[in-house]
C-alpha cells in the first residue's frame, strides 16, 4: 500500500466517526439484548420449563433472522456505497428491493408460528411439557415477526446513511414499553389476568409495533428523505434487480445455510436433558449481549469502508478495514471477560441452579474466549461484503459448517453420546482455520470491488498499486 495513504490516515477522525456510529447502534442492539434477558428474568419464577420453551422460540426467531439476514447485507453494501457516492435514487431502489424481500420472509415464518406452533417446537426438541408452553407463545409472538422485520429493514437504511440515533431512541421505546407490558401481562397487575409466557409473547408483539411506530414518527420529524420515497422506492429497473440480486445471493447462500446448519446443531442440544436446553436458553440470550454490543462495530465497520469504496477512496478504505478489524477483536474480549467476570449472580436471576448453573457457567466459558477470534471473522466478512466482496466469507462458512463443523457436532451427539460441553466445543471448532483464511483475503486487497461509477474509477489504479508493491 502506498506509503502516502498510510501516512495521511487520521486516527483521532478516524475514531471519532467509529464510535459516533458503532456507540448507539451497540447500545440499541443492547437494550434489545436487555429486554431479552428480562423476558428471561420475568419468566423465570413460572419454573425451568418455561425457560427453556422460551430459548427454544428464540432460536426459531434466529432462523428467521438467517432468512432475512442476508438481504440486510445485501442491502447495507448498496446503502453505504450509494451513500458514499450520494446517489440518492440508488438508496431508494435498493431500500425497496431490500424491504419487499425482508417482508417476504417475514410473513412466511408468521404463518408457520400462527398456524404450525406444534410442528415447530416438535422440531426443536422431543420433550413433550417444553413443546406444550412453546405452542402457545409461538402463537402470538408470530405477529411479533412482521414489526420486527419491517423495524429491522429502516434501521439497517438509517444506520447506513449515518442517522444511528433514530433507531436507538425507537429501541428505548420499544424495551420500555416490553418490560412494562410482562410485569402486567405475565402476573396479572392492573386489573389484568395473569397470562404466563403468553403475556411475555403479547408484550414483545404490542412492544414490536411501537418500535416501527417510533422509528416513523422520529423519522418524520426530522425530515429523513429515504422512508418517504414511497414511489422511488419501487421504481426498480432490470439491470439495478441483477446486479441487486447478485450481490445478495451470496449473502442468501450464506445466511440460510448457516441458519439450517445452526437449527441442526440446535436440535441436537435440544435432545440434551432438561437442565441442559434451560441452561442454553439463558446462555443464548447472554451471547445475544456480547453479539448486540460487538454488531454497533461491525456495522460502523461496514459502514465506514464501505462509503470510502463507494466514494472511490479505495486507499483509504484499505487502511481503516486492518484497523478495524484488531480494535474490535480487542473491544469484544474486555467486553466477554467483563460478562464472564459477573456471570454467576445474572445466571441466577436468570432462573439456573444446580446442575443448570454449571452449565449455562460452562458454556460462557468456552464461548467468551472463542468470540474474540469468532468476531474477528465476523466483522472481516462484513466489511468485505460492504465492499462488494459477498463471496469470500460465505464460501469459506458453508464450507467448513458442512464438511467440519455438522459433522463433529452430529458425530458427538448421536453416535459418541459425548458430554453436552463437547458438543458445545465442537460448534465453533472451524473459527481458527477460517480465521487465517480471511486474514490472507484481507491482505491481497482483492476484497475491494466497487459497485458504484466512482469506485469502479478509482479501481485500476488501486490494484497497479497493490501488484507494485508484491513486485518489490
């Protein structure tokens, strides 16, 4: 690389602009996180049961969110690339594309929780009094889904078109609004019946609503122009779908494989004893604090290299992508030796004990130190993907999912009979290799490809440089 680019990099502006993006946008993925873990908190005195049916429905909320996850990414590379070249018509078709296919998803997992809640618990475990409370929270949390994902598709616009603040006030809303709801709903306060997990389910779904409500009024006030673009936002030519759905189906590829193979290594846990699942619930909820918190930065990641792409300043982009990637690797290990530091009263409240405390301890053990090179690939894949690179990441995660990862889990599981903890290693046992792998992609450069007329400009030049520099 140039020795003039690395010289006019700017660390103090450089660090401002990360934490005015990634701060709200991690402190709304941890109010989001929090009402999660008080859900758990506030269900936990209706017994382990209940807390274990109610991990269960989340991970059935995860695999809609491998759905529709993969047009998120798709659509955050136009987003902060059209934004960087201030193509205002390129953020509203993309915007529309991105929102009809999210919804797409959406209604089809409402139809399946409204309509098929008992064949979806039958799928992640075979204990029938889990399986029985699930039904019926599945059943109204279902509607829950379209909020969520409608919600989702204008915070990923608005958080790449640099207005991390709406989101975040919306989410404060929404999570006060969730927390007040189940002390009514699921106990029965102000003159209302006590509905058990059933009010949890009606509280997220009402709390849902007021999160999109939010987001539109906050929008409104201030004048935001891509929401209220309703006719650009469908105004798509054939060549902007191509080009859209190439880009995209990578990140599909990525995202619903990787959902399946995670929904295969649920249901193998979900054949674990009961302590087990219940222990797993809890500690998907705590994983959700360390991912809510490190997704702030890989989103301003993604974010703040993808609009330096899109602008054609594709040195620049370079050298904040390898800064990037080791100052978050270093936040998310204060930030899970912090959380495994205070895990053992939070696990507690959360309802473990026993032999369910010592699992749920186990787990977080093993995961915090394996998050610190997890997130590093992490956020290398999102900013590769803002970049224009969608195939990279997705390969090497499907590929080591299916030929490493199932394998040991399934092997573990059901022909070595193996403790629940090593079929909990055995998760993450690709990050490693996969690790280096993405180190030596972001080191060729290769991962720079412009979609935008100032990217693909300043691309041949970008490259002579690179080739320059292995020739000496």
């Amino acid at each position: 690389m140039a020795k003039e680019a690395r010289a006019r990099f700017g660390w103090r502006a450089f660090l401002h602009n990360l934490a005015a993006l990634a701060i709200p946008v991690a402190l709304q993925n941890l109010l989001t996180t929090t009402a999660s873990m008080i859900d758990t908190m506030m269900v936990a005195p209706l017994g382990e049961l209940s807390v274990g049916a109610l991990g269960l429905c989340a991970q059935f909320s995860s695999l809609m969110f491998s759905g529709y996850w993969g047009f998120v990414g798709g659509g955050m590379l136009f987003f902060a690339q059209y934004y960087g070249a201030k193509d205002d018509d390129g953020i509203d078709r993309s915007y529309g594309l991105t929102l009809a296919s999210m919804m797409a998803v959406a209604v089809v997992f409402c139809l399946m929780a409204v309509f098929a809640p008992g064949l979806v618990m039958r799928v992640y475990t075979d204990k029938a009094s889990i399986q029985a409370i699930g039904v019926g929270y599945l059943r109204i949390v279902g509607f829950a889904y379209l909020f969520q994902v409608f919600a989702m598709a204008m915070s990923s616009l608005l958080r790449a078109t640099e207005r991390v603040r709406i989101p975040m006030l919306a989410s404060i809303a929404s999570v006060g609004t969730n927390i007040f709801l189940n002390w009514v709903l699921i106990y029965g306060h102000l003159g209302l019946p006590a509905m058990g997990i059933r009010g949890a389910a009606l509280a997220t779904t009402i709390a849902a609503a007021v999160n999109v409500a939010a987001i539109y009024a906050m929008a409104r006030r201030v004048r935001y122009p891509y929401l209220f673009h309703l006719r650009a936002h469908f105004c798509w030519t054939r060549e902007h779908v191509r080009l859209y759905f190439v880009k995209c189906f990578p990140i599909l590829c990525n995202e619903i494989l990787i959902g399946v193979g995670n929904m295969t290594i649920n249901i193998t846990l979900g054949r674990q004893p009961e302590h087990v699942i219940t222990a797993l619930a809890v500690f998907r909820t705590l994983e959700g604090l360390l991912i809510g918190f490190f997704a702030g930065f890989s989103n301003a990641s993604s974010i703040l290299v993808g609009a330096c792409v899109g602008a054609g300043e594709l040195d620049t982009a370079y050298e904040r992508a390898k800064r990037l990637i080791y100052l978050c690797s270093g936040i998310i290990a204060l930030a899970g030796l912090t959380l495994l530091f205070v895990s053992a009263p939070i696990l507690t409240r959360m309802g473990l004990s026993g032999a369910s405390h010592r699992a749920g301890t186990a787990m977080l053990a093993i995961y915090v130190f394996v998050a610190i090179i997890r997130m590093g690939n992490w956020i290398q894949n999102d900013t590769y993907r803002a970049s224009g690179d969608a195939v990279t990441g997705t390969v090497l995660e499907i590929a080591f999912m299916y030929a490493l990862v199932l394998p040991c889990v399934l092997l573990a599981g059901f022909v070595l009979h193996l403790p629940y903890w090593a079929i909990f290693l055995c998760c993450y046992i690709d990050e490693p290799i996969r690790y280096a792998l993405m180190q030596r992609r972001l080191y060729s450069g290769r991962w720079i490809q412009p979609v935008t007329e100032q990217g693909v400009a300043a691309l041949p030049a970008f490259r002579k440089r690179f080739a320059d520099k292995r020739e000496r």
